[in-house]
C-alpha cells in the first residue's frame, strides 16, 4: 500500500493487528506490489536512478531487495 508520503514507500498492514509497517526505505517512488505465486517475494515497481526498475524483496521484509528488471524511461 502507498502512504502518500514526498517519496512513495511501500507499507504492510497487518489485517488480524491493525499494525502497519514500512516495507521499502529508498529515496525513489515505490509503486505496484506484487506478490509471487508462493507468497515468498514480493516485486514492485521504483523510479531509483531515473531508470524504472522492478525489485523483489522476502515478503517477511528480511533481507535487502535485489534488482529484477531494468527498463528505460
């Protein structure tokens, strides 16, 4: 879910606790979650480094996203 904040994170909400938690921490526009068919990853959308680039992160938030995909603007 995107907050709205000056840079768009990522956020995980927690359905049973009503507790929210950030999920992406970059200077970039996160945007377009989605979850792997396994519910393990999950890969969304950045604009880090002027280049549109998709990166996959464990759904638990451990562990550092890594880059999936590059496209140019």
């Amino acid at each position: 879910m995107a907050m709205g904040l000056p840079t768009t994170d990522l956020w995980m909400y927690d359905l049973a606790g009503g507790n929210r938690s950030r999920f992406t921490f970059d200077p970039g526009d996160d945007r377009i979650p989605i979850w792997s068919p396994d519910g393990s990853k999950i890969l969304s959308g950045s604009t880090r480094g002027g280049l549109f680039r998709i990166y996959e992160k464990n759904s638990s938030g451990t562990g550092s996203e890594e880059l999936f995909l590059v496209k140019p603007c």
